[in-house]
C-alpha cells in the first residue's frame, strides 16, 4: 500500500487525492446527472482546479476541524470520492459525502467505499456519530446509506435553496456503538 492509499476493500482502493487527478474528477463532476443533487454547478476547468487545491489540503481528521477528502480507486482508475469531515457544532461527529461515477454505478462500488470511510471514522477513539445529508431527490444516495447501516433521521422538508429552487434535505446518521466494522 502506497503511503497516500488510507484504506482498501477487495476491489477499491481509498487515498489521498492528487495533483494529476483533476482530468478524471472533471470527467466526474462536469456531468449535469452527477452535479444534479451536489451544492455546486458542473465543474468546469477553472472551479475543478479550486476544487482540487481544497481537496488536497484535506489529509487529516485532527480536531477541531479536520477533513479527509478521498479518491475511490478501481483497478487505479479513479471512479469516485468520498469525504470525511469534523462538523462544526461537535468536534465527535464527522459527516460523510460521496460522488461515484455513474458509469461504474450499480456494482456496490459507492457502498464499499462508504463502508470504508466509515471503518476509518470509526477506527478513532473520538468519534462518536458519523451522518450524511443529502438532497431528499436523491434516492440512490439514501438508498447506499441505508444499506451502510445509516439509520434516517430527519426529513427536512423544503430547507435549502438550491441552484433555483427549494429542495428537501435527508439526515442519515449512525453511532459508533452502531458500527458492524
């Protein structure tokens, strides 16, 4: 294992990002059906390499305010990301977000590297509680988190204005007591 990988299933590899990954990452989120439920308009070159610069500042999930942003590897190629994140009103909780390449989607990529980054959460003594929000549209995410074992909280109901429209919002969260891994 390479010192950037973090974690690996049978067929994924997690690590670190780097500089040579913007062409595959704009490959991934310039596409409007992967940009649809995220905060941000497709990338284009110029918001990839700001995207990119942030990414690779996340190496560490260290308190207060650490964040881990991860590429998901297939056979070296990357197909996907996944985050980890300190939130702001409690240091003990981390959110988790993730993006997959919809050309890979459908063969448990997504939720393999979810089940990963959540074994990396839970490996710490710190953490208490990991939970994914989500655009309430995005049934595919809520379905992954369910299948990790996420239980879903909240369902809130028109909350966040989004590229020209109100949009809900899901909460997803699992405890570390919780945690089959």
């Amino acid at each position: 294992m390479d010192t950037d990988t973090l974690a690996s299933t049978p067929r994924l590899t997690l690590r670190l990002h780097r500089e040579d990954d913007l062409e595959r990452l704009l490959a991934i989120h310039s596409r409007p059906d992967v940009s649809r439920y995220l905060l941000e308009e497709p990338w284009t070159i110029e918001s990839g390499r700001a995207q990119l610069d942030r990414r690779l500042a996340r190496t560490d999930l260290a308190e207060p305010v650490g964040a881990l942003a991860l590429v998901v590897e297939r056979e070296g190629r990357l197909i996907g990301t996944v985050a980890l994140w300190r939130t702001e009103s409690e240091p003990r909780t981390l959110e988790v977000g993730w993006t997959l390449d919809p050309d890979h989607g459908g063969r448990g990529f997504a939720g393999e590297a979810v089940a990963a980054a959540l074994r990396l959460a839970f490996a710490r003594d710190d953490v208490h509680r990991v939970t994914a929000q989500m655009d309430g549209r995005n049934t595919a995410s809520a379905r992954l988190a369910a299948r990790v074992g996420m239980r879903q909280e909240a369902h809130h109901r028109q909350d966040f204005w989004s590229k020209g429209e109100w949009t809900d919002t899901l909460v997803f969260a699992m405890l570390a007591d919780e945690f089959p891994g």
